[in-house]
C-alpha cells in the first residue's frame, strides 16, 4: 500500500530528524516507541485487509493494524500499514498540527493544562467566557495560568475589577477550569454507592500500607460473630466516606458560587473523610478483665485500636487508667506518620494543595482545634478562615452530629446487618444549604427534612440497641477483652528502629500500630505457646460457643458516673446478696460476675442534637429558623440518653447459673434499680418484697388508683407470703 501525499511528507520529515508531527490528513498512533501512521479514514468501513500475516494488536483499542512494510531512523520506527481506522476519538489518535508552522487558532493551549498558559492565553480564555473588557487588566499585571489558582475576590478588586457581581462571574469562570483539568479518576464499584471516582491523590493516600491496614480491621468488631452478613470492613468505610465528603462539598459549591469553594477545600475535604479512620485498631478492642465502663454516647471515633470501639474504650483505659490517649490522637499520629513515610508531601504539592495550611485543615477536620488557644475569640481553627467554618462540619459535625460519617456507616451496617436504614442522605444533598447563623456559616436543610433528621437519629439508635450493643456481641468482646490482656506480655510488635512493643504499647509507635489488626486473634488462637495457653482457651471457647452467661439488664434511676472502684464493689456484691437459707451449697465469687455500663445518646448526651441544626423555607432561603420537638411531632422521644447496666456471668453449670441469677435480682432490689424483664421469672419470691416493683407502668398505677385498683393491703399481704416462702 502506497502512502498519501502527506503521509509522504510526514515520513520524509521524520527520516530527515525534523518534527515528526504529521500534516493535517495524517493520523498518528503512539505505541512506547513505536510511531505508526495511518492514512485518511476512508467512508467505507472500518475492516483491514489481510495482506500481511503478521500484526500489531493495540489493547486499548481493540484492533489490529497489518503492517506491510517498516522503515527504520535512529530515532524512530516507522509502519506503513494498510486499512482504515473506526474511530479516530476511540483509537487515542488525533490530528497534530505542525509545531514549526504559526499557532493560528484564537483557542488557548488545552484546558487541562491551563497552568502551563501565557498572558495572553489567559486573556483568549477570559474574552471566550465574556469577560474581554477586563482583559487588559489581567495583562497588566502580567498574570499567566500558573497565578490563575492563587486568584481571590479581594485579589481581582486590587486588580481594579470593582463591581462584586463580576468578580464572581471571573471566580467562577475560574473554577471551571479546576473541573476540567481534574485527573483521571479511579472507579471503585462500591455495593453502597455504586460506581464510586476517587481523584489520584486519594488513590495516592490508598495505596499505602497504613490505609491497606484498614481491610483487616472489622467495621462492627464482635458483631461479625453475632450477625453474619457484618463482615465488612473500615477500609470500604473510608472510601464511602471519602466519596460522600466530595459530594456534599461538590453541591454546595455548585448550588452556591458565592461560598467561593475552591478545588483546594474540596480536595482536603475529601482526604479527611478518606483518613478519618486511620488510627482504627482491630475490630474489638481488648477491653477490662471483669469489670467494663463502655460508652457510645458519641460514634464520632476517628481512630481506634483492634476490634474498633473496644480497644480504645474498655482495653486502653484498664492498661493504661492514667493516659489521656484517645483514638483521634492514633488517627492524627497515624496520618502524620502515612503522610511522612510515602513522601506525600510533594505529591500533595503537585496537586495543587497549598502545606502547610491544607495538612492542618485536614487534621482538624478529623480531630477539631490543633491549638488549645483560639487564634482569635470566638474561632479556633487554622486551617480555614471563619468564612469557611461550614467546611468543618462535613466529615465530624460537632455541633449537630449530622456528617457523612454517619450516612456512609448508616448505609453500610444497615446493609451488611439485614437492618432497614429509614435514612436517605440524597434527600439532605438535593436540599443542603449554608446560610448566615449567629454571624456564622453553617450548613442547613429545608424544613420539610426534619423528619428525616429524626429519622436519622432513631436509625442511629436502633442500630445501637439491635446490633452494635447486643448483648451476645458484648459478652463476645468482653471474652476476647481476658484473652487479650492475658496474652498482653507475650504479643511482641516490632516498631521503629527495631524496637519491640505490646499490644497496649504500640499506640505509641506509628510503625508497630499499623501491624496491629484484628490477626492478633488468630495469632493467639492459633499459637503453640505455653505462655498463651489461658488465652488461647478463652477464644477457643469463643469459637466453640462456649460463651458467658447474660444475667439481665437493668437501669438506675439516675444516671451514675462508675469508677472501677464502684464496678469493683458491684461485684462484691453480687456475689453475697443473696439469702444464706438458700444458698444450697454454691459458692459464688467476685471474679464471676462482669459487670458493663453502656451509656446510649443521640450524640449529644441528654441534649436533643436537632435543636443544633437550622431550617430555611423555599420562600427565604437566606433566613434560618429552628423547630421544636413539638413542632414535629407529640410522639418523639421527652429523654435523649440512656444508662444501661448488664451483668455477665462466667460459669456455666445450671447450678451455679441459677444461683447467680437469683443474687442478680436481689442485688437490683438492694440498690434500687429496675426490675428485671425476666425477674418475676427468674426470682417470684423476690419480686413482689419490692413495693415500686409491683406497678412498673406508672399510667397503670393512675388508672388503677383511680379505679380502686388493688388495694396497699393486698399488696403487703402478697409481700408477706413472699418473705414466708424465703425465711
């Protein structure tokens, strides 16, 4: 096959040395070092003839061009192929104008690569937006693509571009070329929220060890054992995060041009959801031997130890009660340290963020204030000014709780649990607005959306009492608590130059925390030892079900603050209140019992968390107002936190079981707790010696009292039978 004329003159150009950009009817396909030139499409398909048997295959295009004969220079290979192209777009192959001929076209240089422009680029671009009339002022002060990013309102009015309305159409004309030069994206198909893009500096960020460390820590830690759909992990939680970050910052700056959200506030957004959970540890964290004080009264954990919540809840404080370590502490240390070691600081650089400010903006979107002292009265953040403060509530709400943390978590656990989650977050982003409150800019929803706010928070507490506090899944944990302290001497994790750490240690060494997963299970379990023999039959019998025994669940009536003294003495006391003439010969101890303190919120201790968030009308979106619970509905809850006390037992014969059943109910009495559900069950000639016990409804107790009811000497004559049968 002959070339055309200018496939001629392309080849003869290149065989001299000189540009081997082809004229204006050649396409070009670039392979590594092979240049292959192809003449005109013709018009009548897009099949090759078969005159050759030997063939190059192009895997991004799916074809294959014959090639008939091959020219040779010292810097290029040159194929002269036969056939026709489909698609010139699809192939990757495009027209190249000749470089050594004049740049007539009134378009600037691509605009994806605007930071390479001229002055005068700049201004083509300005007048192809509309903006000519300020041209000169741009080529005045010399501004090329490069000084573009850097550009701000107040900047432009030095400028002397005076009118605000126009300073915002140039901002926002501006970012548009932030979104075209946006990098190829990486696509995660995530079952949550579908087809997922991550910007290469956030696949950066993934690709490390200290983020892959995330695929072997469970989500929902001792729950996996209870349900077992609940397998996932915190690794497919960070990037759902990291995605929803994006898409709520993204339709704010879409939906209000004025916030002047720039490509920087967006990328750094995005990069604290991803991180927002670096410092998570294994899924359960080794908690307290016999006695625990567990709190869910916040879900904001940024960093935890293995088995998520337990590690820093239950085993850190038994380890360590005098260290003020907190898990976002690990998530802060652990980005620092991520950031540090993969040499991302000049990767962040090239894409566009500005350090510094962007890392501090980051962590205190993970963890809140760096700095004890605020900067100015009133506003204690570095890394964004207060026009800003909206930003801050994307990824850790601290003042409403509402953050994408809790929409992806909703989602996932929902999912993964077989649980309905009521929640739509898509609702909150078609409808999410900022608007001026108390001087300052926070992120609003319509009014109409507060019944999916409170959706939100009933999902958040049905969660909690169906799954993330079932009491199978505590006992669970608290077994897995033992063996983990057992086995605490004998876990060694080698740190950073060389040195060796604990389990509880390793939280003070970035290198030996990121080897600390949930494996630490399977390395005790399946550990040959003498010296992890206790532990190791501890998960054993985890593994066989050979679990603790739930004794009940019981509230006081006001809320106790519990040391481990106190959990202590509870113990203690379990283990004797309980009436000699019955004891039958069972001996019972204080290291039996394991007593637990849960307390359940709505985030915000007693507090009602939508009384923090604000509501705009369709009609003045600018102005907020709050609403009342009553404004909503009569039906929703008067209380907004919660006490729980369980007690576990370790034994198992029915005996003993037994035995430790009635001292349970005996011990709710002596301290005037509630009845337990199973207590008229469990201890009937108990039950009845305590008066408040006898009408647990106090509706019922009016009604009745009204009605006559039964009578107070019906009730003591029922309390007296009851003290003849135990004495």
């Amino acid at each position: 096959m002959l070339f055309s004329m200018s496939a001629w003159h392309a080849y003869s150009s290149i065989m001299g040395l000189s540009n081997y950009f082809a004229s204006s009817s050649l396409y070009t396909i670039f392979d590594r070092s092979s240049l292959l030139l192809v003449c005109q499409p013709s018009k009548k398909g897009n099949s090759f003839r078969k005159e050759n048997p030997f063939s190059r295959q192009f895997s991004r295009t799916h074809h294959s061009l014959k090639i008939v004969r091959a020219e040779r220079s010292p810097q290029y290979r040159l194929y002269c192929v036969t056939g026709t192209v489909q698609s010139p777009i699809i192939m990757d192959i495009r027209k190249r104008p000749r470089e050594d001929l004049p740049n007539t076209s009134s378009e600037p240089p691509a605009l994806q690569d605007f930071g390479q422009w001229g002055v005068e680029d700049v201004c083509r671009y300005l007048c192809q937006e509309g903006h000519g009339e300020w041209e000169n002022k741009f080529r005045e002060q010399k501004m090329t693509g490069v000084g573009l990013r850097y550009l701000t309102e107040t900047l432009l009015d030095k400028m002397g571009i005076v009118p605000l309305g126009t300073r915002l159409h140039i901002l926002h004309s501006l970012r548009k070329l932030w979104q075209m030069a946006a990098e190829n994206t990486k696509v995660f198909n995530d079952p949550i929220h579908g087809h997922v893009e991550m910007h290469p500096l956030l696949v950066r960020f993934m690709d490390t060890p200290q983020f892959q460390r995330l695929r072997h820590i469970k989500q929902l830690g001792g729950a996996y054992f209870v349900f077992p759909g609940a397998s996932h992990n915190r690794f497919e939680h960070s990037i759902g995060v990291g995605y929803l970050a994006g898409r709520l910052v993204q339709e704010l700056s879409e939906r209000q041009p004025e916030l002047l959200i720039s490509s920087r506030d967006i990328l750094c957004v995005q990069i604290a959801g991803l991180c927002h959970d670096l410092g998570e540890s294994q899924s359960l964290p080794p908690s307290l031997p016999l006695f625990q004080s567990y709190s869910v009264e916040c879900d904001l954990f940024p960093g935890h130890g293995p088995f998520s919540h337990m590690f820093d809840s239950m085993f850190i404080p038994k380890m360590h009660p005098k260290s003020k370590w907190k898990h976002e502490n690990a998530s802060l240390a652990m980005f620092d340290h991520l950031v540090s070691v993969n040499a991302l600081e000049p990767v962040m650089k090239d894409h566009g963020l500005v350090l510094p400010d962007d890392l501090v903006f980051i962590k205190e979107q993970i963890a809140g204030p760096q700095n004890t002292v605020p900067l100015r009265q009133g506003w204690p953040y570095e890394g964004r000014p207060e026009e800003k403060s909206f930003l801050y509530e994307i990824v850790a709400n601290k003042m409403s709780g509402i953050d994408v943390d809790k929409w992806d978590y909703f989602a996932r656990d929902c999912y993964h649990l077989g649980i309905p989650n009521n929640f739509d977050y898509h609702r909150f982003l078609k409808f999410a607005r900022v608007c001026e409150v108390d001087g300052k800019k926070q992120i609003c929803t319509r009014e109409k959306e507060v019944g999916n706010l409170y959706d939100m928070f009933h999902t958040r507490n049905y969660l909690h009492r169906k799954a993330y506090q079932h009491k199978v899944g505590h006992i669970i944990e608290t077994m897995i608590t033992e063996a983990f302290i057992k086995a605490e001497p004998h876990i060694q994790i080698q740190g950073s130059e060389g040195k060796m750490f604990t389990i509880s240690t390793a939280i003070y060494d970035m290198e030996a925390y990121t080897k600390l997963t949930d494996h630490v299970f399977e390395q005790i379990l399946y550990s040959s030892s003498s010296e992890l023999a206790e532990a190791r039959k501890i998960l054993h019998n985890i593994t066989c079900r050979n679990l603790y025994k739930n004794m009940g669940q019981t509230q006081a009536k006001k809320r106790v603050e519990v040391s481990q003294e106190q959990l202590q003495k509870w113990a203690s006391e379990l283990a004797t209140c309980r009436p000699e003439s019955d004891l039958q010969g069972v001996t019972l101890e204080p290291g039996d019992f394991v007593v637990n303190i849960i307390n359940m919120d709505w985030g915000m201790k007693e507090k009602n968390p939508i009384n923090n968030m604000r509501f705009y009308c369709k009609n003045t979106p600018t102005k907020t107002t709050r609403i009342s619970r009553d404004q909503v509905s009569q039906m929703l809850p008067d209380q907004f936190a919660e006490q729980l006390i369980r007690v576990y037992f370790k034994k198992r014969d029915e005996k003993t079981v037994e035995a430790a059943k009635i001292n349970y109910v005996k011990w709710c009495m002596d301290n005037n707790f509630s009845k337990p559900q199973d207590g008229d069950s469990i201890a009937p000639e108990l039950t009845p010696l305590k008066r408040s016990w006898f009408h647990n409804d106090d509706e019922n107790d009016d009604e009745e009292d009204s009605q006559g009811g039964r009578s107070r000497a019906a009730v003591n004559i029922g309390q007296q039978k009851a003290k003849a049968r135990l004495f």
